[in-house]
C-alpha cells in the first residue's frame, strides 16, 4: 500500500515538531539543574558568616564579598527562572501542535484505509 505524499509530508513534520519537543525539553531541565544549582548556593551562602568568599572564574578562585556574590546569585536565579517561563510556554505551544498534528494524521490514516479498503461492511460492534 502506497502512503500519499500529503501523508508523508505530514508525517516529516510531525517528526519535526517530536525533535523541537525533545530539545525544548532538555533545554528546559539543563536550566532547572542550573536554578536548583543557583538556589543550594544561595541557601549555603545565607548559612556563611562574614568571612571571605570565593567564587569560581574559569580556573581560579576569585575572594569576593557575601553580599556581592548574593545579589549576582539572586540575579542569576532570576534569569534562570525567566528562561524557564519562556521555555515552558514553548513547550506547551509544542505540545499543542503535536497533539494536533496526531490528530490530523490518525485521521488522514483512517482516511486512507477505510478509501483503500473494498466493500466496506460493517461489523456492528458497539
């Protein structure tokens, strides 16, 4: 049985919008680990004293103060979660479209089956 080519490009497309899903959703956890990352920090730097404080830059450790390398943490959990909100809207348009292309293609399957199928005798099952 031949598929159509509308079928087939539907299908292409559908595999398209699977793929964008997936990176959506790895993109989505790689930036909840880094806010998870972002937050343990914040609490570990709330339980320092007034002593010093490092923070990585590339290879070295770099003395900075507590009150200064909060508010860059506090920025950076911001962001974080602002890239979030954004990936997670995308997600849910991407979700939309993919349910509705499965839709349109079980559809388009039925379509094809019940136009390639002879007789067309039904069975009375319900």
């Amino acid at each position: 049985m031949e598929i159509p080519k509308q079928l087939q490009d539907r299908l292409t497309q559908y595999q398209s919008v699977q793929n964008q899903l997936q990176m959506i959703m790895a993109q989505k956890q790689h930036l909840m680990l880094a806010s998870a990352d972002t937050e343990n920090a914040l609490k570990e730097l709330g339980k320092a004293g007034d002593g010093r404080v490092y923070k990585m830059a590339g290879t070295l450790l770099i003395e900075t103060t507590k009150d200064a390398s909060q508010k860059e943490l506090s920025e950076a959990k911001e962001t974080g979660e602002a890239r979030i909100t954004v990936i997670e809207k995308q997600e849910k348009k991407l979700r939309d479209k993919f349910e509705e292309m499965r839709k349109e293609i079980s559809a388009m399957l039925g379509d094809h089956a019940s136009s390639g199928a002879s007789g067309g005798s039904d069975s009375g099952d319900q």
